[in-house]
C-alpha cells in the first residue's frame, strides 16, 4: 500500500487539494529520487540487494544442475552417495552469511546513530512535528504553526522533534530517507539536510487507525529567498468561513464529522445551527452527558470551543456518540477555533 501511495498520493488522501506530484523511481525501480545527504541509506539497500540476487542466483543455480545432473534415470538406479554431513561446507555457509548479516547490521546501527544524533546547525534550526489522529502539525522555529505541510531551507540541516498525542504514529519522509516512530508520551528527534528544492511526501508509516492512510502531509524544500516570504501564511488570503473549511479538511475534522448529516464517529455538523426567518443564526439544542448526567444545553460558540478544546467536558448523549472518544484540540488558535465556528454557521439552514 505505501509503495502504491508514494507513486500516487492522491489515493484516499482527499483532504489534500494539491499533492505533491509522484516522485520519479531510481534506474532499478526501487526507490524515489535521493534529495538529502543521507546517501549511506542507498548504499546499504543495494548492497543488501546485490547480496539477495548473488545468493538467490547461486542457490538456484545449484539446484537446477543438480536436478538436471544427478536425476534419476532408472527406477533401481542406487543413491550416488550416502553422505549425510559435511562440516567444512557447513562452517562455510553459516560463517560467511554471519559475516555478511553483522556488516549489514554496523552499516544500519551507524546509519541509525546519524540520523538520530543531529548537528549543530541542526539543532539551532529545529522544529516540532505533531501527530494525532489523522493529521500533522507543525511548529516552525519562530513558533509559527502549520498543518500538514511544512517549509525548510535546501541546504540547511534541519531537526524535527516528533510528538504523538493519541496513538502510535511514524514520520517517514521517503525522499529524504528518514523515518522515526512517533511514540505516545516520548520525544523523539530525526534530523536531515534536504538537496534539492521541491515537495516532497511525508506518510505516516504506522498503522494509527481507521483513517491512517489519510495521515499525509508535504515537506515544501524552498530557497533562503523564497522561505523568507513565508508562504506558509495564507490565512489573511481566505475569509473566516474558508479558512473554517480549511482547517476542517486538514484537521482530519472530516474523518469523524460529516457535513451532510450523515453520521459518523461523531455527530454530523449539519443542522447545528440553524438560519432564523430574520437572517440570524442561532444554535440548537442538544442533550449531553456532564459527569455521567443528561443536561440540554444549547449549542453556542462557547460549547463548540469548549468541545474542541476539552471534548470529554461535555460528551453528546446519542448513542453512539457517546461511547465514542475525541481527540483533544486543545492548542487550537483562537482564530482557528473562531474560524471553525464560522464555517458550521455557514452551514446552517432555514427552519
């Protein structure tokens, strides 16, 4: 499946308007283009590589003359040989795949250690990844935060520290040739040096739950001139109800709420709130669960901030709502929150 995504990562990832195009395969068909310093990581591929198709090659090759050579050619032909050992030739292939395992596995521990022990210059470029069901989010080093794409400087080292805050999650960014576990209640750290400019695809590679293969986000590798323009920030471009829209499509939003309706892991945002015969908007009511208790409150901007931002506080009665768990938003913008609400309002229909 990730093989199929990283040919076309348009498949299931609908959230994403404009995905990065595929990136081209090497001469063997292997793997997408080099665009990081980390080169030893092809090396040890094809080396491991080479050494399947060697022994793949001679294992066949010797069963093949040997079917050929020393078949049965009368049905009382007698056995060539009752050999049952011969140690020499044991010592040979226990020892030298033994040699070639533990080369491998210096080769990879080394690897391993470089990608986990960043540089200077990569330590004082550092940002912060996010993961939650089903999105990524990132903090870049002026404190600056963006959803499922993320800008850096080619040529400049560059350290990702990585936190999860649900499930187990992976950051895999397969150009770059770096993946790391994103393990819930740990921080972990991977670090590269991007070569070229372009966008490139970032997969979660772990399994995290129903929408996992939705769990995709762009690494944009721009120029020093062009990342001081910040790109990242369009929000002054899009009106409130758009960047509403936005945020519902990147926040992940869509996997658990549907806009017609239907209902999903939570309840559908249609029909939250509904358009009066004078034009205003009001919210409707809703029974909910505080403390284990039914209540009826009314659905306002208040409820749908505290819902984002600690939704446990007050869990829909419906059933099967409430057995159903959210994920906490609670380092959502204000502006973010106030734009969320904006969009479920512009949703609202005549009574």
């Amino acid at each position: 499946m990730l093989a199929l995504l990283i040919q076309d990562p348009a498949r299931k990832l609908g959230h994403i308007e404009n995905p990065a195009p595929a990136r081209p395969v090497d001469a063997y068909g292997q793997l997408t283009k080099l665009a990081s310093t980390f080169d030893h990581v092809d090396g040890l591929f094809y080396f491991t590589y080479a050494v399947c198709i060697f022994f793949f090659v001679v294992i066949v090759g010797v069963i093949v003359v040997s079917v050929v050579k020393y078949r049965r050619k009368t049905w009382d032909q007698p056995a060539l040989s009752n050999v049952t050992h011969n140690t020499p030739l044991e010592v040979v292939w226990t020892v030298i795949p033994l040699i070639i395992v533990m080369v491998m596995f210096a080769w990879g521990f080394k690897g391993s250690l470089d990608m986990t022990t960043p540089p200077k210059a990569a330590s004082l470029n550092s940002y912060k990844a996010t993961a939650r069901q089903w999105s990524w989010e990132f903090t870049m080093p002026n404190g600056e935060t963006s959803l499922n794409a993320v800008w850096v400087e080619v040529g400049k080292p560059v350290q990702f520290h990585l936190e999860s805050m649900d499930v187990l999650h992976a950051f895999f960014l397969p150009d770059m040739r770096v993946k790391r576990d994103v393990i819930p209640g740990r921080f972990q750290t991977v670090w590269f040096t991007p070569t070229e400019v372009g966008d490139f695809h970032l997969f979660c590679a772990e399994y995290c739950g129903e929408d996992h293969s939705k769990m995709y986000a762009q690494l944009h590798v721009v120029t020093a001139e062009q990342f001081a323009l910040r790109p990242w920030d369009e929000w002054d471009k899009r009106t409130p109800v758009e960047n509403g829209e936005n945020l519902y499509k990147l926040r992940g939003c869509n996997s658990c709420h549907s806009l017609n309706g239907t209902a999903l892991a939570g309840p559908s945002w249609k029909g939250l709130f509904v358009k009066n015969a004078d034009g205003t908007i009001v919210g409707r009511q809703r029974e909910v669960l505080v403390a284990g208790q039914k209540q009826t409150i009314t659905v306002d901007e208040a409820y749908i901030a505290e819902s984002i931002r600690t939704p446990m506080a007050k869990v829909v009665a419906e059933l099967p709502f409430a057995n159903n768990a959210m994920s906490a938003f609670d380092k959502m913008e204000d502006r973010q929150v106030a734009a969320i609400i904006e969009f479920m309002k512009s949703l609202a229909e005549a009574k």
